[in-house]
C-alpha cells in the first residue's frame, strides 16, 4: 500500500518551503496526499505539471463544490465570505475580473507610486520611533499593504486604524470564530463605505464599482463586497510577508545584502528570487477536476481535489538549478508565486511596486539594521497560512 503523505506540511525554516516538499519533487511530479478532514487528493510538485495543471480548464476553482480541497477548518470557514471572483471559474470569473482591471493598469500603478513612497516613508517613522530595537510587522511590514490597499479601495484614511486591525484579526485570529468576527466587521464597514459613496462619491475602487456596476444593476451588492474582501485578504498578509522574510532573507546574506545597497539596478531581480524563495503563498492553488485528467501517467479523477502548491514549483531543480541557493542573480521571473492561468495574481504588480519601495527604503533609512533575535529562534507560522512570521524583532 502506498503510504500517504499530510498535506500542507508545516515549515522548519520559516522562509523557505517545507523540506517533506523537496523529497516529494525529487519523488515524481504528483502524489496522493490526506487533508485534514481526512479526504484523500492530489499535491502537484513539480513546476511543468503545476503549469499545465493551473491552466486546465478541467479543473474548477469553485469554492461552493463539496468536493473542493480544504486545508483546514479556517478553509470551510471561508466559505461563508461572499461570492468573490477567485472562487469562481470562466466565464463568470473573467466578467468580475475585468470590473477591478482600471485599479491595477500600468497607468495606475504610475499614480500609486509616490502614494506608496509616501505611506512606506511613515512607515519608516513608525519603525523609528518604536525603535531603536522593534517588531518590523507591526510598525513596517503590515502596515504598507494596509494602506496601499485603503488608498486600491477608497477606504477613508480616518478609519485605516480600524481596517488595519479589523483586517490583522481576520487574517491572524487563532481561532475561527475570532477570524469569523473580524470578517463580519469588515463586511459591515465595507458594507457602509458603499452607502457612503453613493451618497458622496470619491476616488477609489468601492466607489467606482458602487456608482458604476452596481448603480447599472450589473453587479449585486453582495458581489462588491465580495470583490472588496478579497483585494484586502490577497494583497495584506501576502505582501506584508515578503517584506518580513525579504528583510530576514538579507540581513542573512550579508554580500548579497551589500550589492541589493549599492546597486538600484538589482532591486527588480532581488524582488523576484526573494518571491521565488520565500513562497509566502505556497497553500493557494486549490482546485477540483471536473472531468479525468491524465497527467504525468497519473489519472485524477472527476470530483477530486488538487492542491498546486507554488513553493514545491519554485524549488523544482529542472527550473531553478541549485535551487536551495538564495542568488540576487539567477532569472527567477518565471516563479509560480503569483500562480498560474486564468487566476494569475491581479495585483502582482502593485505587489511587486511595493516590494521595490519598501525593502530599499528600510536598509537606507536603517543601514545599521540587524536582527534582534537569531533567526534559528524564529518560529515559522502554522501550514494552512500564509508563511512568514508573526514577528521580527529588528535592532539597529
Ligand atoms: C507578494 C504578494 C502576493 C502574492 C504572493 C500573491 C499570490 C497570489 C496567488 C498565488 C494567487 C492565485 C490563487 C489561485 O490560483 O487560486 C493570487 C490571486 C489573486 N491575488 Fe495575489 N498575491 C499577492 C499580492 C496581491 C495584491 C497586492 C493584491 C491586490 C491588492 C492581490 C490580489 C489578488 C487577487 C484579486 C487574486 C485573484 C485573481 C483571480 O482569481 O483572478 N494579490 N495571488
């Protein structure tokens, strides 16, 4: 009998993917493995296959099918959020996609640009004056994105303490019940920003969506609420754990650390193996077949959950040679850490604009900066999150 294997496995480095993945992509590219509710699928661990997999349209991204994978009760929780497009497959997917397209265009990020230097220069105060030894979660690396996303959906700067707080309990509470409360308070407030902006319209997504799709019927209430949850759950921890483990990652590679100051020209490169190597969002990527697929002299069967991890595809020897090996140099722009196919990140650009502000301006502003707890004592986060750490205590 073939042993099965726990899936997702918990981290013993917190920014690298868990070792147990390694040996499995060294093993074969897919293997059948137990969730925690004790339903058996599939895990993908090799890039090519993750590939094609996330661009098969005979696998469903439907949150509501019963046979949808979960990774743990938190999972099932999750599907009393409203209807958002990141649960829903073509062509009603792409009909939702296309209505939050104006906030993440080129020209866009142009404009967000010095609001992202802006909010990441306060940021840096906040460091400052908690210092000069602080945690760089709560005073750097959560607050940016939380911002960035206020500024994405028209969330008045007034009640960012409320969203920030509201947004971290949703997404760290340890219990679902705290998770599940934080996220009806969330929905109420975003629930009244959209009252608030048809009676006063002002920049940002909430806005635009309430006077324009809504306002014409093509977009029911619950849908932009939905649409507005899912911006703030996607781009908050995601982000905010790069910038951690990105921090970490360099005071850890102290040659590589001088180069990344010296030279602006590498930041674009350090951002992209920095996403390859920490993998932040390595459990996103679940999905169910629809229909058999026979990949890789395997069939995955009609009705069975699959889980794409990006971490396993991002250490794929075949792809990433010497992948264990952090290196500002290697071309890791093809790293599966905003996925693949129809649902391929929405916001890797702003994530990426923010990664390219916030890690240059931390060690220019600190260039003393040094860990003020030895990362062998950092504990990584539990497996059925987002990866990064809780927190980083930072000296300087
Ligand atoms: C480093 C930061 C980020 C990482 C690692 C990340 C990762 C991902 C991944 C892996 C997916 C695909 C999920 C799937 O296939 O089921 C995804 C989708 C998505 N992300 Fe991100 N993300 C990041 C930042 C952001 C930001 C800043 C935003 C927006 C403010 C955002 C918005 C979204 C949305 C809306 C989707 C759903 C796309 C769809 O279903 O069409 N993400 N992200």
């Amino acid at each position: 009998m073939e042993e099965t294997i726990t899936f997702p496995q918990v981290r013993t480095c917190p920014y690298r993917p868990p070792h147990g993945y390694t040996e499995l992509t060294a093993q074969g590219p897919l293997h059948r493995v137990e969730l925690y509710d004790g339903k058996l699928g599939w895990v993908v661990t090799r890039y090519a296959e993750a590939r094609a997999l996330l661009s098969d349209p005979r696998l469903s991204s439907n949150r509501t099918d019963p046979n949808f994978p979960l990774i743990s009760s938190r999972g099932a929780a999750a599907r009393e959020q409203p209807p958002a497009f990141i649960g829903m497959d073509p062509p009603e997917h792409g009909h939702y996609r296309r209505m939050t397209i104006p906030e993440f265009t080129v020209k866009r990020m142009n404009e967000l640009r010095p609001k992202i230097e802006k909010i990441t220069e306060r940021a840096a105060e906040q460091l400052c004056t908690a210092g000069p030894s602080a945690d760089l979660v709560v005073n750097y690396a959560l607050p940016i994105p939380s911002l960035v996303i206020c500024e994405v959906l028209g969330v008045p700067y007034s009640d960012h303490e409320f969203f920030e707080d509201a947004s971290r309990r949703m997404m760290r509470s340890a219990t679902a019940e705290g998770a599940g409360v934080a996220r009806r308070e969330l929905l109420e407030y975003l629930d009244s920003l959209v009252d608030a902006a048809i009676e006063n319209p002002r920049p940002g997504l909430v806005s635009r969506l309430a006077n324009g799709e809504l306002a014409r019927g093509e977009l029911p209430r619950d849908y932009l609420t939905g649409i507005a949850v899912l911006l703030l759950v996607a781009g908050h921890e995601t982000t905010a754990n790069v910038i951690t483990l990105g921090t970490l990652m360099l005071l850890e590679h102290p040659d590589q650390l001088a180069e990344f100051r010296a030279n602006p020209d590498v930041v674009p490169g350090v951002v992209e193996e920095l996403l390859r190597y920490t993998s932040v969002a390595d459990t996103a990527g679940a999905r169910v077949a629809t229909a058999d697929i026979d990949i890789a002299g395997q069939r995955i069967r009609a009705g069975e959950g699959v889980l794409i991890p990006n971490g396993p595809a991002n250490f794929d020897p075949a792809m990433f040679p010497g992948p264990e090996e952090f290196d500002i140099h290697r071309d890791s722009r093809k790293h599966n850490t905003f996925g693949y196919g129809v649902h391929q990140c929405l916001g890797q650009n702003l994530a990426r604009l923010e990664l390219q502000i916030a890690l240059p301006l931390l060690f220019e502003r600190f260039p003393t900066l040094r860990l003020g707890t030895p990362a062998t004592e950092l504990r990584p986060r539990r497996a059925d999150t987002i990866q990064g750490v809780d927190e980083l205590i930072v000296t300087w």
